[in-house]
C-alpha cells in the first residue's frame, strides 16, 4: 500500500468529502492502486530527458485588454442551489 | 529606539496589490470597482465546466513594469499553478498563482527616514508573482447564522504579490517600505492602490531574536492580517511585538515549536487576536495550471520595460536636491505627493530660478491649501505662472513676505493676475526716497528708540517697523530696518 489511512483521511478532509469507515478502506485501496500505477513512471530513465513544466507545447497565449459583455445577473445566478436577487448564498462564513 | 528592547523585531511585509486593468487576469470581465453584485461575471469567472482561462496581456506587462522598478530579475520562462483549497468566493475550488516558477525574483527596495528615526537600508523582495484576486462573502453579523452572500464581481480580478524578506526591525521601517512601495506603483501607473477598495492589501508577518543565555532563540512567527492602512499597519506591530516578549516570558515557546499563528487586527480596540484556523488550510497542493499556457520572456523585451520607465521617486529626490540645492526633507515632501506636485515645482523653479523659495512656498503654502480643501495639485486654483508672478515680486522686494502670504490667499479665490490683485490692494513699492523719509520721520518723533539703538539694542526698531506699517502698509519691512539701522550709525 504506498498510501496509508491517514492519507487519504487528510486528503479528504482537504477536499472536504466526509467518508464512512467502509469508504475509507475501499478509496485508501483504489488510490493506492492509482498511485502504484503512476510509480511505473519513475522506472523509466529519465537522464537525457528535459524536465517539463507544461504538457503543452504552447507559449504566450494573451488576450488584450479589452471589457467583453459579462453574463446577465439572473444567467449568472441561475444554477445557484440558493440565492437572492443579487447574490449566491452559502451557510454563513465567519470570521473571514 | 530599538537599542532599549530587550529583543530585535524581525518583519516581513506581504503586499497584494490590484494591477489598474480594464479587465480581469483570465476572462474579459470588467474589474470596475463598486458595481451592482454578479454583474461583472461569466463563464470563466464563475467556474462553468469547460470554460478556458486566457492571460490579460495588460496584466502581465504591469506586472514586469513594477518587477524591473523594485530590481526584480524576470526569468525567461514562467508559468502559472494551481493553489487548491475550498472556499465559497472561490469557485473553482483553487486559486490560479504562481509556485516554483514566479515572473520575477530577488528585489530590492530603498527606504529611508529625513526624520532620522532609523538608518536608510535596502529591503530585500524575494518575489513577485501574478494571481486572480477571490470574490467577496459578506456576512451579516447582526443576523447569526443565516447565510452569507457571495458577490464574485472580483473574482478573477489580477493582483501582484510582493513578499520582502523579514528584514525590517521596526514598525517603523514597515510603515516605510510601504509608503514607498505604494509611491513606486503610483508613480508606475499600475495600480491606484487604493486601500479602501481593497486595490492595495498588507499581511505582516513578525517575530522576534531575543538573546537569552543559552543562546540566540526566535520567538513564533504570527502573521497579522485585517490592516485597512499604513496606520495600522504601524500600530498592530507596535502591540504584536511586545505581546510575543510577554507571552515568550511566560511560556518560552519558541519558533519550530509552535506553529504559525494568524491574528486579525482590530482597530477599534487596537489590538491583535488569533483568529479561527482554517484547518489543515496550509496544505494547499500546489501543481500546474494545465489550462494556462507558460509565458516566456525574452532579454529584449525586459530591456524595452526598463527603458520605458519613467524616473522613480528615489532618483527625482536626489535629482531635486542636486540641480535645485533643496534639503533632503523638501525634496521628500515634494516627491511624496505624486508625480503630478513634482511637475509642479520644476516648471514653478523654471520661472522663477530659486529652487529654495519654490519649494518653501509648495511645501508651506501650496501643500497646506491642497489638504485644507481636500483637493488634488491638477485642481489648484493658483497656476505656476501666477504663483511665480507673486514670488518675482518677493524678489524684487515690491512686496514682503507677509503681504505675499495675504495676496496668495486673494489669489486662491479669484483668476485675477498678481499684478492687478497687488493694485487692487493697495500694494505696491514704494521707492527708496519715501522709505528713507519715512525713516527720518519716525527716527525724530522717536529719540527714546534712537537712543536704545545707539546703546546697541537692535529690537527697538521693530516699534518702528510697525508704526512704518501703519502709515504705508506697502513699506518692506527688511529694507525700512537696515535703512534705520543706517541711518542710526551715521548720526
Ligand atoms: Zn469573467
């Protein structure tokens, strides 16, 4: 198992998932087997390899700065689960 | 000041500052502060599914501009992260910033203090990278638990952040590294660093080095945020350091122990208290943006940035203390306010060849009006050909300082010239017969003053200088002096 109970119980506190007992042992099984899969990767050799910091090989892409039509108001909020006439709501936040 | 503590304060500054764009970094929504809720929001902004993020070219270039004005290095290549963490004004679930591979590094930035509070030195930058700003939750408090409202106008809203190194010891110097950080942007024109539209953001991080016997020990770092100005900024370091030397007294908790605490300031009760973690909040699982391609930047275009820069308010200081022989302290009081002062002063200076006098008559008079009436220099009612009309005067002695000062007044009202506002007055030279029988005149109608002055006692003109005034308020009150003084000696 390269990762253990704990990883993925911070893991899914971090991505604020809420996971039963039973689903904790099958996602802590199945993420391993994920990460094992992707380890194959460090067996190849990389030494005249080019480290890469992009999977694109595109440079240089800019808009100008120039104001485009935003969404109507009600467009914008109308997948909101709840909201009013001007704004999304969300369970209170405090203390910012 | 500092040499009295029995610990050295240790600060670091991290600066968010709002780039002046029309549009956000990543869609083309407008960044216009103070609009109706959801108004400036679209797909990108909002996080739809499939919506694709595409650099503000704008952004970026604001961004290398204040990069090469603080000697920030660009590297050739940049790109951009993902920095992940949950929030409800932030929709996409992580913030698009920059990790390992910032658009600029290794600064640096020169403060000093004409009041001598502290020795001028170079606050190193570590970096200063390019993000989107989040959206704003606003929560009644009055109402407990109902829900918070988002507004996302902001969000995606491109934003440049500026961390120092901990290298300033004393609020001080904080405040200093600041105000002159914020007078760079301004003078750049990238940002209108306004602070109470939130265009220009400070967290301070700060610890302290106490020597102890057992050696050198650092005390935890805390990081204080909710500052809404450089006042603040100020008086929540002045509380943060010796609270830390109190609570290391009491509990000798020191850095690598203790984790990093956050403290919000409250300027109502000015002091700091630790605010609610967000848990686990710090692991934020950087990796790379995959829907934003890496920008690479060529020596060419850095040469072109830093040659396109206008002159920074260091190097006008030292200009304005060189060519027009000004104090140090004048010459910060001019620069201080902007580009806009300094132009001011250097076409009044053109006009009338005495840097000295210009600047005694912006920084005293001009500078005390513009606060007065709350207005900007562009709006100053008195223009640099009037004003040096009114100092050749002052020059040329057909008026002293005193009735200059009254005419500055008058002139602030109306559109008249100096001239016709001297006749309308009353005021003009009088010539030097006049003034000399006017001497004489006074001098016999009063030997006990006569006497004092041939006894040495050169006061005793000034009762002659105000009877002088009565009967002619146009008498210059310098050439009545040395002329009784004269006139005295010789009899
Ligand atoms: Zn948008």
């Amino acid at each position: 198992m390269s990762l253990s109970r704990e990883d993925v119980e911070k893991v899914s506190l971090l991505s604020r998932l809420k996971l039963s007992e039973d689903e904790l042992v099958v996602m802590t099984d199945q993420m391993s087997r994920i990460i094992d899969y992707i380890d194959l990767l460090s067996e190849v050799n990389t030494d005249d390899v080019e480290p890469m910091t992009h999977a694109v090989e595109q440079f240089n892409v800019f808009a100008d700065d120039v104001v485009h039509q935003s969404l109507p108001r009600d467009e914008a909020l109308a997948n909101a689960p709840k909201r009013d006439d001007e704004c999304f709501h969300v369970p209170a936040v405090l203390g910012d | 000041m500092s040499e009295s503590l029995p610990y050295k304060i240790v600060i670091g500054l991290e600066v968010h500052v709002q780039l002046a764009t029309k549009t956000k970094l990543f869609c083309r929504c407008s960044t216009e502060y103070g609009n109706a809720p959801n108004t400036q929001t679209c797909p990108v902004c909002l996080a739809m599914p499939g919506a694709m993020p595409v650099m503000n070219r704008e952004a970026f270039q604001l961004g290398m501009r204040t990069a090469c004005a603080l000697d920030l290095q660009i590297p050739l290549f940049t790109k951009w992260d993902r920095k992940n963490y949950y929030y409800p004004d932030l929709p996409k679930g992580y913030q698009i910033s920059q990790f390992d591979l910032p658009m600029s590094e290794k600064g640096t930035l020169y403060i000093s203090d004409p009041k001598g509070r502290f020795e001028p030195k170079d606050v190193g930058i570590i970096r200063a990278h390019l993000e989107e700003d989040a959206g704003k939750s606003m929560h009644d408090e009055a109402n407990g638990k109902a829900d918070s409202r988002i507004d996302l106008n902001r969000c995606g809203t491109p934003l440049l952040e500026i961390v120092s190194e901990p290298d300033m010891s004393s609020p001080e110097e904080a405040k200093a590294y600041l105000e002159e950080l914020k007078l760079i942007l301004s003078y750049l024109g990238v940002s209108d660093c306004n602070m109470q539209e939130g265009s220009l953001r400070v967290d301070a991080n700060i610890n302290l080095h106490i020597e102890t016997k057992n050696g050198k020990i650092a005390t935890p770092i805390v990081e204080i945020k909710n500052m809404n100005s450089f006042r603040a900024v100020e008086r929540a370091l002045h509380y943060e350091a010796p609270r830390q030397y109190d609570i290391w007294q009491e509990t000798g908790g020191v850095i690598g122990e203790i984790s990093k605490e956050t403290r919000g300031w409250d300027d109502s009760a000015q002091v700091t208290r630790a605010q609610r973690e967000k848990e686990d909040m710090s692991d934020y699982r950087y990796f790379p943006e995959p829907d934003l391609a890496p920008v690479t930047v060529t020596e060419a275009q850095i040469a072109e940035v830093k040659a396109s820069l206008s002159e920074l308010p260091q190097q006008i200081r030292k200009r304005l203390q060189a060519d027009y022989k000004i104090s140090e302290y004048d010459a910060e009081v001019i620069v201080n306010q902007g580009q806009a002062t300094v132009d001011y002063y250097e076409a009044l200076v053109s006009k009338v060849n005495d840097g000295k006098l210009a600047a005694n008559w912006i920084t005293q008079g001009v500078l005390r009006i513009l606060k007065e009436q709350q207005i900007e220099i562009d709006a100053f009612p008195i223009t640099t050909d009037r004003l040096a009309d009114l100092l050749s005067a002052v020059q040329n002695k057909e008026i002293d300082t005193t009735r200059a000062k009254d005419v500055f007044e008058k002139l602030l009202e109306s559109e008249t010239s100096v001239a016709d506002m001297m006749k309308e007055m009353g005021i003009e030279k009088v010539d030097d017969s006049a003034i000399d029988s006017l001497c004489r005149e006074l001098l016999e109608a009063n030997p006990k003053v006569v006497a004092d002055l041939k006894a040495g006692k050169q006061q005793a003109v000034g009762s002659l200088i105000g009877q002088a005034k009565k009967k002619n308020p146009n008498i210059d009150p310098g050439s009545f002096r040395k002329l009784c003084l004269e006139i005295v000696q010789s009899m």
